[in-house]
C-alpha cells in the first residue's frame, strides 16, 4: 500500500506549511543543524536565492513517518505567505533526500516566473545591459492601465526595480510579494548575522534587518534564473500531471467537458496552433500524460537554453517580450521558445478564449461544483480510463477540500470516485451560518497575523492509500481543522459511512442565520465531524466567497445528488 499526502497551493505561506506538517499523518519534522556555508567559496554567506544543496539556514527539515509514505505537491509555491524561500527549500530538500517519494506539479504561479528572465535579464551582467523592450501584456488589452499594449502612455517602466513591482502586482496577482520579500530576506540576514536559525514566520519578532529594493530585485532575480535559482530547481521536478495507479494530480482540472457526441479527445493546444489538418489531440489518457509532460519538460529546457544565450551575449535582444503578444507557436521573438508554455500556464488566449490547460481548468463554477460534472459522462470516463479519485488544487474553495461525489452509472452497486478539489488558500476569509435554534454557532476569526488568506488556524491533510498490486483505492480521508478551530477526521470516502458526502444536501436553497441576516443558498454536504456526535460541514459558495454551516445528522442524511438537467439559478447565496 502507498499512502500519498497531497498538499497544494501553499503560496509561500511558512506558518501553514508548517502547520500542515505538524498535522501530518506521513510527514514530520526532524531537527537538523542549519548551514550557511556555500558550496562555491567565492559567495557570501547570505543566499538570495541561488540553488545550493548545502546552504539551509532553518534548524528542522521534513521527513516521511512511514516507509510507504509518499508527497504530491500541487503547485503554486511562492506569492502570498513572505516565506517563498522557505518553502521551496524545504521542498526541495525533501525532494533530494527521497526522490522518489516527492513528486512536484507546476502551477500558474510556478510557470509565471519564466517571464522574470525574458523581461528583466539576469543579475550576473543585467548592469551593463538595458532591459528588454516591454510593450506591456495581452491580458491588459484595452484596460487603458499600465503594461495595456494598445495605449502609448500606459509604458512600462524602464527602470528595473519598478518594473519588478509592476509585474508582481498589475500582472502576477502577487500584490504585497516584493515587501513579503524584503521581509523574509531581512529575517534570513539577521539571523546569519548572529548564526541563529533563519525564522520561517511571516511576522514574528525576530530582527529584521533593513534590506533595499536593488537586493529585494536581485533575490527575485537569482531565485528565478533559468540555470542557478531556487524556482528552476523546482520546475525541473515538476510535471503537469502526475498518475499513480487509480489516482490522477493536476493542478487545476482536465481541460474538457461532455459534448452531445461524447467524443472524448484531449487537448494539446500548442500542436494545435501549428497544425492545418484537424486538432492535434491524443485520445489514450496515457498518451496524452507522456505529451503533455514531456512538453513540459522540453519548454523547461528551453527557458534554460535562453538563460544561458543572455549570461553569454553582450545585449539583451530588444524585439518584445512574449506577454505582449501572448499566444501559442509566437515565433515573433527569436530564441524565445519557451513561450508555448507560459501561454499553457495562462486562464485566457489572446482572444479572449478560454486556454484548455489543466494548470487553469477548474471543477468549480462561481464558488460551487460544475453542473456537468453530474453527468454520466464523467462516470463512464472515470470508469473507462481506471480512475477512482482526481485530485488538484488552483481554485479556492474554503476552508477544507472541496470532495465531489461522482456515483457510478445506473446506480450500480459499483464504489463512487471522488473528485477533490484541495485549494483551501482563502480559509480565513470562510463565512460562518448557522440553523436556526442550532447550537452549533460557529464564528469567523479572521485572517489574523497572516499576510495570506489562510489564517492561524484551518489546516486539512488529504490522504490517498492505494494498492499498485490490485490498482485500486483503499482509502481517501480528509483531516485538520476548520477556520473556527473545530477538530474534523472524516470516513473513508470509500466506506458506506460517507454515502452522503460530496453531494449537494438539497435541490433548493436551505436558509440559515449569519448574525440578524439569512442566508440562503444549495448547501454542499463536505464531512463529518466525528467530535460533534457526527454532525456534518455543508458549505455553499458564490465566487470566491464560502459559507459553511454544521448540520444536524438527519438533515445531512437527505443528500441527494443534482440530476445533470439542474440549473445551476440555486447556486449562490444572496442575502434576505
């Protein structure tokens, strides 16, 4: 049996990685002597960035509690939480000591990073060159904001450090990330100063020492080279699907959904671009996972390629920059040919289209699940392709996972697979309503000293056991905490326990109380809370916005699920 932990959507958060360790059913942490020595004598003590096995200035590193234990990190590493080194470095360093046993996916977070070098250069000789021409980015078309390619007065910044801001805030949604950066590097410097462990906290009361924009921009910059940094290290691991026997990891969905034909055929839309005849698509899931990665695997080596042509040349090339046209096969730009994926990593075409990518595809819908994926379709594919449960993460959806039933078809007495969306980056901000007369009142805590949207509290570990012999899965459970601090460990999926689960708990709208308003809304049944007499969680979503309620055991035993025909005019929560 392989017991996989399937963590996710981190977003440099030191605190809940952290937490989530502690949590952890297969990891742990050990404690180990923290090292600021470099392997090459010539570097300061102090690491931006740069990859370097030996230098790790943290007293404690992760490590499995099981032999058969197993890690699948979901992407999106860095932006939000002030520790992206952090982060990265543990994961990386567990991935070196079992290589095997950690397996990374990219996220959009991830393959964004490739623009740093395309569009600022790379620190070892970026002060005897300009920085590359910028006619802004594709997306910003017609916002009349800065970076918009159609408005002569929204430029660009010349100026190197400006332009790093501009990128982390107009166009990464990374808005605070630049100063979570000084903070982190600041707290890291302190600490060598005194030779004392590193602090991985996001704000804690540790020295910081003052650092400037020109070293905040050169960290960014050497942690996103394409040869030497913390980020290709990471991208060099990382896939964009990974398959263990009955059990499949993106980052976001698989980019498709039932036609009237049921024609199913999986997208590849960078050999679609360049190609006259019919759609270039592989129709065996196998297939298509060994394209797709090794398309991945092939733009990874070209952004290196590219890196290294810049170290050598004496100018930057100054024909644009990939964002401003965007789009698959841009052979605008010489010996840029890593551009095919940073448009895969993207949630529109140049067009405005939808991008069919499993880094961008999401199961939800306007904060609840897709009302195709009710249909039989998704059940005959599951079936067909051997799949019992698909996890991934990219879309928020509260404070724990987000599991989504899908029963067999004709109601067989064949077990249901679950789709489990594991996004949980939003949880602090998860709204809390109640029944009326209930006892169970639940309050929203807020996102306290946290710079992200997790909050000090919400943690859930998704754990999948399979067995590679019989190809089959044994277990799925969910574990943690909720946003209000309540302990929650659910059944098996599996068993007949969580029949009920993953399903919508009614086809009209339930009401509840939140303080003098009500709330109404088609409520999701999520899980049991074994501590509260089995009351279950149900939540309902509109957005990024999420409303969790505790239900009675008779109530949630009423589950039903949505019939494909359902409109989805229910699903939100409107204030009465």
């Amino acid at each position: 049996q392989i017991s996989i932990t399937f963590l996710t959507d981190v977003e440099g958060d030191g605190s809940y990685f952290d937490r989530y360790i502690e949590n952890s059913k297969i990891l742990a942490f050990q404690y180990r002597k923290p090292c600021f020595e470099h392997s090459s004598s010539i570097q300061t003590r102090w690491n931006l960035g740069q990859w370097d096995e030996r230098y790790f200035p943290y007293d404690r590193e992760v490590v499995f509690l099981e032999e058969d234990g197993m890690l699948v990190y979901g992407g999106d590493v860095w932006d939000k939480g002030g520790a992206d080194l952090y982060v990265i470095r543990q994961l990386l360093s567990l991935q070196r000591r079992y290589p095997d046993r950690v397996h990374l996916l990219m996220g959009n977070r991830d393959i964004n990073k490739l623009r740093i070098v395309e569009e600022l250069g790379v620190w070892s000789n970026c002060q005897k060159k300009p920085l590359p021409l910028h006619d802004g980015v594709y997306w910003l078309r017609g916002t009349n904001a800065i970076g918009d390619p159609g408005q002569t007065n929204a430029k660009v910044s010349g100026v190197r450090t400006e332009r790093l801001k501009w990128m982390l805030e107009k166009t990464m949604g990374s808005v605070d990330a630049f100063e979570l950066r000084r903070r982190e590097l600041g707290r890291e410097c302190a600490a060598i100063a005194k030779s004392v462990c590193a602090s991985p906290a996001r704000s804690s009361d540790v020295t910081v020492a003052p650092v400037t924009d020109d070293e905040v921009t050169e960290s960014y910059m050497l942690s996103c080279d394409p040869n030497d940094g913390v980020m290709n290290q990471y991208l060099i691991r990382a896939k964009l699907i990974i398959k263990f026997g009955p059990a499949l990891f993106m980052h976001g969905a698989l980019p498709f959904q039932p036609n009237d034909d049921n024609d199913m055929k999986f997208p590849t839309p960078w050999l679609n671009a360049t190609s006259e005849k019919e759609p270039n698509c592989n129709t065996a899931l196998e297939d298509w996972i060994q394209t797709i990665n090794h398309f991945a695997a092939d733009q990874v080596t070209a952004w290196q390629e590219y890196g290294l042509r810049v170290k050598q040349t004496d100018d930057m090339q100054q024909n644009g920059v990939w964002a401003t046209k965007g789009g698959y096969s841009n052979n605008a730009l010489e010996g840029k040919s890593f551009g095919n994926l940073l448009q895969y990593g993207m949630n529109t075409l140049p067009d405005k289209t939808k991008n069919p990518s499993v880094v961008y595809s999401s199961w939800m819908r306007d904060g609840m699940p897709r009302d195709d994926i009710a249909h039989p379709f998704w059940s005959e594919f599951l079936t067909l392709h051997g799949l019992q449960v698909i996890a991934s993460g990219h879309q928020p959806v509260g404070d724990m996972p987000w599991p989504i039933q899908i029963c067999p078809k004709d109601d067989s007495q064949a077990k249901s697979s679950w789709i489990l969306p594991c996004d949980t980056s939003f949880s602090a901000d998860t709204n809390w309503v109640h029944e009326d007369g209930s006892s169970n009142v639940s309050a929203k805590i807020g996102r306290g000293s946290g710079h992200s949207g997790r909050g000090d509290v919400a943690v859930c570990e998704t754990l999948i056991k399979i067995c590679p012999a019989s190809n089959t899965t044994n277990a799925v459970t969910l574990h943690g905490y909720l946003s209000d601090g309540t302990r929650y460990e659910s059944h098996n999926l599996f068993d007949r326990e969580a029949v009920a689960l993953g399903k919508p708990i009614d086809t009209k709208p339930l009401q509840f109380s939140q303080g003098n308003e009500k709330k109404e809304g088609v409520f999701w049944s999520k899980v049991n809370i074994l501590a509260t007499k089995n009351y279950h969680l149900a939540s309902s979503g509109k957005g990024f916005n999420v409303w969790n309620a505790f239900l009675t055991p008779q109530r949630s035993t009423n589950a039903i699920f949505v019939g494909v025909n359902k409109k989805a005019k229910h699903m939100q929560v409107e204030n009465k």
